[in-house]
C-alpha cells in the first residue's frame, strides 16, 4: 500500500515538473513576443511618419478627381441642349402648314426649354446659341400668326345681318373646328410676350381686332346706311312715326353680331385678355354707329319738332342695346352711352322746344276763325302728345334728368347730362310715369292757355269766343280720351283739367244769351194786392194782365219784343257757327241754352202771354214752339 501511494505520488511530481517545464517555455516565448511586438511598433512608427504626407496627397488627389469628374458631367449636362438643335430648325423653317400645328407647337416648345436653359447657365460661350435660339422662335411666332390670322381670313367674308334678324337665326361665328386650333396658336405665341400698342392687347389680339372689326363694321354697313335712308323725311311737315326708321334692326343687328363675336372671344384667348380684344374689336363697328347718330342728330336738330320722335326712339333703342350687350358680357356700356349722347341732348332739348313751338306759332296769329272753328295747331298739338306717350322710358328717364316742371328750353340744355342707362331704369314705375303726366299736362295747359289769350286779342263777340274756346277743348278732351294719355293720367291721378276749360268756354258762350233772359225777368210787388198763386197750373195770365196797369202792359210787350229780336239774333248766329261746331259742342251748347232759356220763358210766357191776346204781334212763340226751336239747335 506504501508502495501504490509512492508511485502516485512520482506520477504527480511528473506532472508538474512537465508544467513548469511548460510554463518556462510559455515565459520565454512571451519574452521574445514582446520583443517582436516592440520591433514592430518601432516599425510602424517609423512607416508612419514616413507614409503619412502621401496618404494626405493621395486624400487630395481624390477630392481633386472627384470634383474634375463632377465638372465634366456639369459641362455635359449644359451642352446637351444643343443636341437635336437642328433637328427643330428644319422644323421651324418649314413652317406650321407642312409639318402640321401639333408637331409645329411641340417643337418650338423644345425650343424654348433649350433656350431656357442656355439662359440659365449664362456662360459666354452659349451667348451665340442662345441668339439663333431666340431668333428662331421668333421666326416661328410669326409663323404661327400668319397662320392665325390666315385661319380667321376664312371666315371674315361680311354677312347679311337682315337675313339673321328676319329669320330669326343666331349669327354665325367660327366655326368650332378651327376655335380649338386658334386657341393653341393663342395660347403660345401670347405666352411671356410684352403687350405693346393697343393699349394691353396681345399679338394674337391685334390681328383678331383689325381681322374681325372689319368683318363687323363690313357687315353693319348697310344697316348704317339704310338707317339713315328711311330717317330722311319726305316733307318738311311729316311727323316722324314710331318705327319708321330702321335704327331698331341696326341695334338688333349690333347686339347679335357683337355677343356672336364675343361668345369666338371666351373660347380663343385666355379670361385675362376677353375685355381688351372685345373692345377692339368692336371699337370700328361703334365708331360707324356713333357716326349715323351723329348724322340722324343733325337731321332731328333740323325738324325738331316734327322728329324729336325719332331721338327718343333712338334713346330708348341704344340704352336698351347697352343694357342688354352688358349684361352679356359686362363690356361697351360706356362705349355705347356716348355714341347716342349727342341724340340724347337733342331729346332733351326738345322738351323746352315743343312747349316754345306753341308760344311761337300762337304769338306770330292775327287772327281766328269768324265762325269759332278750331285751330289745326290743336290737332297737331295733341298729335303730337299722343304720339309723345309712347315713348314712356326714354321720355321718363330725360324729364327726371331734368326735373319736375323744368320744361324750358334753357333747363332742358344746360341740364345735359349723360349717365349710364341700367336695367332699372327701364322700369318706368310710378315716378316715371307722374313726371311725363306732368308734362303733358302742362302742354296742354299751355295750349289752352295760349288760345284763350289769342282770343281775348282778336275777337269781341262772347259767341264766337265761347264757341271757338270750346271747339278747341273738345278736340283736346276727344284725342286723350282715344290715346294712351287718358290712361296715363288715370293711372297717376294727374287731374284732368280740360272739364274746367270746357266748363269756361260754356260759360263764356252763354254769356251772349243772357240779354234774352234779361228781357224775361220780371217785378212783381206783393203789396199791391193778392199774392200770385204757386204752381203753375194755377196761372191764370188773363187775370194777371188784366190786374196790371197799361204802363206795366206797354214794359211787357217791350220785353217780349226785346225777347223776339235778341232770340232770333242768337238762334240765327248760333245756326250759322253750328256748322263749325264739333259734334259734343253742338249737342252740348244747345242742351245748356235749353236749360238756361226754356224755364224762363215757360214761367214768363204762363204769366204774361196773353198781353198779346193771342196776334202774335208780340208774343211769338209759345212754349212748345219755343221748345222745338231750342231743340233743333243741337
């Protein structure tokens, strides 16, 4: 047992006499690692101070690669626009017409994106590229405007506007095959180009105006001048009728033809431009309108009482056409209220004019009718009035410019003003028509007036003054009565006040039969005897005349003489001025003489009658024979 531990324990001593064997190896290799270890620092030290300065060489020549290659892909980049340069010349010169529009406008779009970015590099040497570029694309914007303006040629032929209008058809404007093309043509060659001449207007928009103007003006032309031709009075005393002249189909034409051309404008340009090219285009077409209402103002001037008709007609159309184009389009309202501003201050200066004409006409007469017929210039007046009335907007709008009662030839021309006409102003409402009631009314005033004061100046006989005052009033009071006056009256309580004209020239006429009624006016004294009984039925005239003395019978047979002589004169003067008479007159005169002579004669004749004892000497008629003599008057 002493022997096995011994030999475990000689095993055990090897092993470790082996591991420090071991260990002493592992120590010695140690040893000499470090020593390599510090051999090889020393030598790095020594590689790295001798190779850093071409690392930090090497680090620079890298950068310095980096940015040559970066700038050569930069010069690449700014050459390429060149490339196909002359792919898009051959393009351009050929023109839109050989290569088509579509292949013509995306070329010179290429163009000009290389001409962009040339632009943008701004290096010298691009300078002469970027010229031929730019001269190029402008070469190839004329193009496209030959072309946009040979494309509107085709359909510039002037129309016939009467044919639209009496057929009741739209005017024609482009056709829309070619619109959508024009509008790309438009849309490029307006495209960052200054706006020069014409105001605002584009290259595009001035040959659209000088193109188009021409098609409107050639096509108004003869409206124009028809307008002016069926104006032209045939004699100097025709009062113009309403639609006579043809003013209203040349409005008519003017607002077809205008929102025809307007509705190609919205559809060719951009939004921005619609207002400018509108109103060039038809500022030649305007110029020709505003010329023939010059023209038509020179003739109305000339006549103007017989033509006033025809400005307020022309009025009434040219702001209704302003209203309407406006309404449309929102343009040329200003354009068209000063074309018709001449006529317009001529209808206003006849408002104090037709007033003046009657104080004229009625101051330059030395003399009336010896039978009390009317005048003509009553008939003429009133003619006139009814055909005034029918003009309500137009004469409305002018005497509210001017003013309640401010009729007079100076207001009415130093009250010139032009506004703008709007939709509101052609609802003539309550104010408008009270104001042109007015003024009726005031002309007939005047009109009676004046007549009365002619009479007063010419004639002495009551008769001839009652009759001829109210034939006069007659003829006034039957043409309101069949004329939109009467209704224009009673629709604004105006007053009529020819009943109290007529009523005077009534009175003044029988006036001159108040010497009959003198002759059976009697006294009778109550306290001289018994009262006369009431009542007529018990009148006994034998007892009356036989009660009366013979100074009192001689006074009776005087007043029935007196009575005779004047009732015959009268009747006989009457039945001579009958024939003169207007019918209401006639019927009229005789009823009111028979209401004022019959009861009179009726109570003097039951009374005193048979102072004659039934001769006749005195006493020459009886009531019923008095009676029908009365009646025939009418």
């Amino acid at each position: 047992m002493v022997g096995t531990r011994n030999v475990i324990f000689a095993e055990e001593s090897a092993e470790v006499e082996l591991l420090r064997a071991q260990a002493e190896k592992q120590k010695d290799f140690n040893k000499r690692l470090l020593v390599t270890l510090g051999r090889v620092t020393d030598l790095g030290n020594s590689l790295k101070l001798e190779l850093g300065p071409v690392y930090n060489d090497t680090q620079s020549l890298q950068t310095v690669t980096d940015n040559a290659g970066r700038l050569l892909n930069e010069l690449q980049k700014q050459t390429r626009p060149l490339e196909g340069k002359g792919d898009e010349e051959r393009t351009i010169r050929d023109g839109p017409a050989a290569v088509g529009v579509k292949s013509y406008l995306a070329s010179l779009k290429r163009a000009e994106d290389k001409l962009s970015n040339l632009k943008s590099t701004n290096f010298r040497v691009n300078q002469e590229a970027m010229s031929e570029l730019g001269n190029l694309l402008n070469y190839g914007r004329q193009q496209l405007l030959a072309l946009f303006e040979s494309l509107l040629q085709e359909d510039a032929k002037a129309i016939e506007p009467l044919q639209f209008i009496t057929k009741q058809l739209s005017f024609p404007g482009i056709p829309q095959s070619k619109l959508s093309e024009l509008a790309a043509l438009d849309g490029f060659v307006s495209t960052n180009q200054p706006r020069t001449g014409y105001q605002d207007n584009t290259p595009s928009g001035r040959i659209y105006a000088d193109v188009r103007g021409l098609y409107l003006s050639s096509s108004l032309q003869n409206l124009a001048t028809a307008s002016i031709s069926t104006s032209r009075k045939k004699s100097l005393d025709t009062v113009y009728r309403q639609g006579t002249s043809g003013i209203g189909t040349y409005a008519n034409a003017i607002e077809g033809i205008f929102l025809a051309e307007w509705r190609n404008i919205t559809l060719i340009f951009s939004r921005d431009t619609w207002s400018t090219v509108f109103e060039h285009t038809t500022q030649q077409a305007i110029a020709e309108f505003s010329k023939t209402l010059r023209e038509l103002g020179v003739q109305i001037k000339s006549n103007i009482t017989t033509d006033c008709f025809l400005a307020y007609e022309i009025v009434g159309i040219a702001n209704l056409l302003a209203i309407r184009i406006d309404s449309q389009t929102g343009q040329l309202k200003q354009q068209l209220v000063d074309a018709v501003k001449p006529v317009r201050d001529i209808a206003k200066a006849s408002i104090g004019e037709l007033l003046d004409d009657i104080r004229r006409r009625m101051g330059a007469m030395i003399s009336i009718p010896n039978d009390g017929a009317a005048l003509p210039i009553t008939t003429e007046v009133m003619s006139r009035l009814q055909t005034l009335v029918l003009y309500p907007q137009p004469l409305s709008s002018t005497l509210t410019s001017l003013g309640d009662g401010n009729w007079s030839s100076s207001a009415s021309v130093n009250g010139s003003t032009a506004s703008l006409p709007s939709t509101k102003s052609f609802d003539v409402g309550a104010d408008g028509n009270q104001i042109l009631a007015h003024y009726v009314s005031d002309s007939i005033e005047m009109l009676l007036s004046n007549l009365e004061s002619l009479t007063k100046r010419l004639v002495r006989s009551k008769a001839v003054h009652g009759v001829f005052m109210a034939n006069n009033v007659a003829i006034v009071d039957r043409m309101i009565r069949s004329s939109e006056i009467q209704s224009l009256f009673n629709s604004t309580s105006t007053p009529n006040k020819v009943e109290i004209w007529r009523k005077k020239a009534t009175g003044t006429y029988l006036d001159a039969w108040r010497e009959p009624c003198a002759a059976l006016m009697d006294v009778q004294y109550t306290n001289r005897g018994a009262r006369p009984p009431s009542g007529s039925n018990a009148i006994d005239s034998a007892v009356i005349v036989k009660s009366l003395n013979s100074k009192d019978k001689d006074a009776l047979k005087e007043k029935f003489k007196s009575f005779n002589l004047s009732f015959d004169a009268l009747s006989a003067k009457h039945k001579e001025m009958s024939q003169s008479m207007e019918r209401e007159v006639r019927s009229q005169l005789a009823r009111d003489i028979q209401a004022m002579i019959e009861p009179l004669y009726a109570r003097f004749w039951d009374r005193y009658h048979e102072v004659d004892k039934g001769r006749g000497k005195y006493v020459r008629y009886d009531k019923g024979s008095l009676s029908a003599q009365l009646s025939s008057m009418g």
